[in-house]
C-alpha cells in the first residue's frame, strides 16, 4: 500500500526458487507497507508479516490538518487514579 491507502500491487509470489524480490516505483515522497501472508497448509494457521518504508520522510506531507490543542481542565488525577479512565 502507498501512504497507507493505495494499493500498489497484490498477487502471488514465486517461492519455489527460495526468495522472492518485490520492488515499486517512488517518484515522490511516500510510504509503503508491505504485508505477505501464507496458507502453506489448507488447515494451517496463516502466516502474516509486514515491513514498511519511507521514501523521502522529511518531505511527506500530511493528508489532513493536526487536531486542535487544548488545555486539560480540572485538577490533575491523583497518584492512585487509573491512567485512562
């Protein structure tokens, strides 16, 4: 997936070789998330995992503005209050 949203390619990978090598054109700033996942056996638990990059980082923009800052009203929570309610 790019920035998290688009889907890049999807397919099955040619294992029999023992590796396989998958790669995607950048030509701007962005992120890629790359999730494989296995059924080896038809009964078996799958296998999932994951790996990310970043192209460029400094420049990646954000999709939406930052949620407005506000000040905590009230007293603090005393020492022996959960720390989410």
């Amino acid at each position: 997936m790019k920035n998290g949203d688009v889907p890049v390619q999807s397919g099955p990978l040619d294992l029999a070789s023992g590796s396989a090598t998958v790669s995607v054109p950048a030509t701007q700033p962005c992120t890629h998330l790359l999730e494989v996942s296995s059924t080896a056996a038809p009964d078996a638990k799958p296998l999932v995992a994951v790996a990310g990059a970043a192209v460029d980082p400094t420049h990646i923009t954000p999709h939406s503005p930052p949620p407005p800052t506000s000040t905590p009203s009230g007293p603090p929570p005393s020492p022996n209050s959960p720390m989410c309610p």
